[in-house]
C-alpha cells in the first residue's frame, strides 16, 4: 500500500515536499497507521513524528490522515482508502516532517487556568460529588489535549492568537461545570469579549474529528448559555 | 503574549451582547420577511397601490423602522466578524469598516425617508 508522507528537514529542505512509501499490508489487517509509520521508519529513519503509548490516550501522534484530523495509532488502515496521504497537524509551525510546535496551542489552555479553584475551607478529607454533579462534567474530563479538533477549527486558523480554539474551551467548561469550583463568574467573565470564545461560528468540525469522540460544540454552547443565564 | 484582546469596532466590545443581538435581530428579520413574503403572495400580483396600503399602516412603518435597525446590528456584527478574519492590516480592517457603518447609516436614514414619503 502506497503512503505519501509530508516531509521537511528545516535545516536541510527548502521547502516541504511529499514523499511515497510503499509498505506491504495483508488485505485482512488490522493494523493501525501507527504502525505502518513504524515500519517505514524501520526503513527511512531520517522520518520524524511524535506518538507514546499507541492506544489513543496520549494524544501525540494527531496528525492530518487523507484529509481529517486523527491520531494515527487509533486510526485503521482498513478505514482509509488508498494512497494513504500523511501531513502534520493544520495550521500548526512545523518543526519537523510530522513533528509540530504547540507552543501556541499550550498557550491558550493555558488561559482558561485549567485547574480546580475553590476558595473554600480545604475539608478533612475529599470534595465530594453527588452522582448528578459528576455527570455535568462526563465527555469534558476526557479531553488529552491532542489538538486535533483547534488545529482544524477555521476560526483558530483565522484567529489563532485571540480565540482560544475548541480544545481549550471545552477544558474551560469542564470546569465552569464543576460543583468543586467556585471561580465561575471569573472564568466566564475573562471570556466575554468578542474572540475568546464567541469567534466560533458553530462550523463543528471540532466535533467531527475528535479521536475521543467529545463534542467541544456542545461545551463552547454551554459556555455561552451560562453567560448568558448569568447576564453578563 | 495572549493578551486581552482588543475589540476594536464591534458593536458593543461585548462578545455575549454581541452575539446576542445577532441572534435577536435575526429572529426578528425572519419574521419581517416572512410577512411580506406572505402579503406579496397573497395580493399576487402586487401592484403599486396594495404595497402603498400596506405601508400606509402605522403598525407597518414601525416595525419597518424596527426591522431597518435590526438589520444594521446584525449587518455590523457579522460584517465585523467577517473583516476582522480576513483583512489582517489593521488601517485597512479600520477603513472598510467606516465604509461600512457609513453605509448601514445612510441606508437606515434613507429608509426612514422612504417611509416617510410614503405617509
């Protein structure tokens, strides 16, 4: 099966380029792109790209698979239709071939202080949770940061400095959402300008592409019924 | 380096007004169009004088009047929205969009004048 993978060696390369490997894959496998990136690397070792614990959890190896944003090692080669077209992450400086900087994109969790915050007396033992408080907050804690959804989000590629991108928003309302923290009018009020969260035009391509399954649409929409019951 | 982000031109510097007056304003245009789609399917086919008659109503003209000024705050929301994603230099961003306001208040004092001729 033939992969066309985008490389580019900042030190070496002018400009990126796309280069094809073939690799040999039974018609009945079930390997993931993971896997095949591997191999070809078993081949040409000068390939570059992230990936840690191979079963979607880790959110390193998010990269752009024929077209759509996935992490390769929870993506099936059986799913793809061939050639299998390889490039980084959207939108996001390439260090090298597949390998991205996120610097940015840290940035911007970074600012919706994703962290607990109360201000209440510290109790002797846990904050507890009634079952109904802990569901609030069920696909909002699952989120491993991979960037597939803001590094295809046409508004953070428009705005990538001032909207904060879906990834990041959808960590602000895990914990706008939860009973534990008691800094909400805080939070919703440094996203009420105009571009933190409300440059999203509801495009949902977060949506589509999560590896997760989440639906940062949803939470950016919970954001902003909450500012509004707020009244802010 | 993210710093509170300046929001120069829009409406109301206020990302939640902002929106919120997009959506009310839309609501309200819907139902503006749709009442004349109505009307001009019920009188077809129109002529000069049922358009006048229907203008002739005071109730018309308000929500003429209103239905003018939603459309201008939806128009400087969403023209913002659209400029501020594509024209990157901020003194052309800065001139388009004075083009822009000039012209949604010259076509809301130019409907005003319209209905007004019309009384």
């Amino acid at each position: 099966m033939r992969f066309s993978i985008y490389r580019y060696n900042p030190e070496a390369d002018k400009k990126p380029y796309m280069k094809d490997y073939e690799v040999d894959i039974p018609s009945d496998s079930d390997m993931m792109v993971l896997e095949a990136l591997l191999k070809i690397k078993e081949k040409d070792e000068t390939l570059a790209f992230r990936a840690s614990c191979r079963e979607g959890v880790c959110g390193s190896d998010g990269m752009n698979i024929n077209g759509l944003n996935r992490l390769a090692c929870t993506t099936a080669i059986s799913s793809l239709k061939p050639p299998i077209v390889i490039r980084p992450l959207v939108n996001m400086p390439v260090i090298r071939d597949l390998v991205v900087d996120f610097t940015l994109f840290f940035k911007q969790y970074e600012r919706v202080q994703p962290y607990l915050q109360n201000n209440d007396e510290t109790p002797q033992t846990e904050r507890l949770q009634s079952p109904q408080e802990r569901a609030k907050i069920d696909g909002l804690i699952d989120c491993i940061l991979c960037a597939c959804c803001t590094s295809f989000c046409p508004s953070s590629w428009w705005n990538p400095e001032k909207f904060i991108g879906p990834a990041g928003l959808l960590w602000a309302y895990r914990f706008i959402q939860d009973s534990r923290d008691t800094a909400t009018d805080e939070r919703l009020a440094n996203l009420e300008d105009p571009f933190s969260v409300f440059r999203c035009r509801t495009i949902m391509n977060c949506t589509v592409v999560c590896p997760k399954n989440l639906n940062p649409s949803a939470a950016i929409a919970g954001i902003r019924r909450k500012m509004a019951e707020k009244g802010s | 380096m993210v710093n509170k982000p300046t929001s120069d031109m829009s409406l109301t510097a206020n990302g939640l007004r902002d929106w919120l007056i997009q959506r009310f304003s839309a609501i309200i245009l819907a139902i503006y169009f749709l009442v004349i789609v109505i009307f001009l399917l019920i009188h077809s086919p129109i002529n000069f004088i049922t358009l006048k008659n229907l203008f002739a109503h005071l109730w018309m003209q308000v929500f003429s009047i209103i239905t003018l000024l939603c459309l201008i705050f939806h128009a400087w929301v969403g023209i913002w929205t659209v400029i501020t994603d594509y024209i990157k230099p901020v003194f052309l961003r800065i001139f388009i969009q004075l083009l822009i306001i000039l012209s949604l208040f010259i076509y809301f004092f130019w409907g005003i004048e319209v209905l007004w001729r019309l009384i």
